[in-house]
C-alpha cells in the first residue's frame, strides 16, 4: 500500500516564492546587469513552514 505524505504548509511571509534576484543597478564590463539573491528569513529559501512538532514523553 502506498505511503502519502502530507503537504507542508506554504510560508505566509513568501507565499511560496522564498527566493528573488535583485538587480543593482550597476552592470558587469561585459554589459549584463549586477544582481543579488536574497532568501526568506521566515524559512530560510525553503518556500515551506516546518510544522508543529508533538511532544512525547520519555520513560512513560
């Protein structure tokens, strides 16, 4: 039987989208534009939240 695993729940603070590429403004010598990439600093680049842990007890 097959094993399903459950969706994660998208991060609210990216909808999904946890990477961009900013451009400078500045070109490179050969003529491209300079960019940068910044990551969600919700989930870290991962698009995802990491949900809930449950809490077990040990020696019970």
């Amino acid at each position: 039987m097959p094993q399903h695993t459950r969706p994660r729940p998208i991060c609210g603070h990216c909808d999904g989208f946890p990477t961009v590429t900013i451009t400078t403004g500045t070109r490179t010598p050969d003529g491209q534009r300079k960019t940068i990439t910044a990551d969600c600093p919700a989930c870290h680049g991962t698009g995802h939240t990491t949900p809930a842990r449950a809490h077990t007890r040990i020696g019970a």
